[in-house]
C-alpha cells in the first residue's frame, strides 16, 4: 500500500523528525523523551524520501506512531512560537505549516491503517492482530 506524500509533507516531517530527535533533553528541565518515541521517530525518518510504502499493518502502525509524535512535536513547538511571538510572525506561520503539512499526513495514513486492517478481516476472516500484523502482505 503506498501513501502518497508530496514535497511540502515530506520535508515538513522530516524536519520534524530531526528536531524531535535534537530535542532529547529540553533546557525547561523536563525528561527526556520516551525510548519507544524516539525509537518510532528514528525507524521513520530514513523512510521520508517521498511516498511511504507499507507491505504489513505492522509497518503502517510503526509509521503511524513516530509520525504521531512528529506531529506532537511539531504542534507543541507552533504554539510555543505563537507565544513567544505573535500569530502573524513569520517563525510562527513556518511553524504552522509544518505542523499542518504534518497533520494531514497523519490523517490520511490513519485512514490507510483503517483500510488494510479492514482488508485484513476480510480476506482472513479474522481480527488483524497478532501474527497477522507481520504475515499478511499488501502489494503496492
């Protein structure tokens, strides 16, 4: 199953992804961000080169998740720019659309993660979990 991304999507999670990554530890004290997080956002960003293909509901669910937490990310640091500018100022516009370019992804890969699992439970006749997560493929 392919998910088509264009340029402004791609380079918006991407920048995401590495400043997700750079942001291990924030000056405001607070923890580092959870291994699984970070884990999902490295296993995602060498796959950001343009459209994301997934063979398994298991690959799907792994890119869904690093991009939920590119999107949080990204949303956390719009609104931070809101703030400490104003909505109209340029660093807060960017980091808008970055955050909007990254939503829309999610949303549309949410939805494919929806269509395979139904793909799934109908071809098998079973609940996709388990071992059909990994050993059902989708050809693109």
């Amino acid at each position: 199953m392919i998910l088509t991304c264009n340029y402004e999507e791609v380079t918006a999670l991407s920048h995401g992804a590495r400043a997700f990554l750079g942001d291990d530890a924030l000056d405001s004290g607070q923890v580092a961000a959870p291994s699984q997080d970070r884990g999902d956002v490295e296993d995602l960003l060498p796959r950001l080169t343009g459209d994301l293909s997934f063979h398994t509901l298991a690959e799907q669910r792994e890119a869904e998740r690093g991009v939920r937490v590119v999107v949080n990310h990204l949303q956390t640091t719009m609104e931070e720019m809101v703030v400490a500018t104003h909505p109209a100022a340029e660093e807060a516009v960017a980091a808008y659309f970055d955050y909007a370019h990254a939503l829309s992804v999610l949303g549309r890969l949410m939805e494919l993660g929806a269509e395979m699992e139904a793909m799934v439970e109908v071809v098998t006749g079973r609940p996709a979990h388990g071992e059909l997560l990994h050993t059902f493929r989708f050809p693109d």
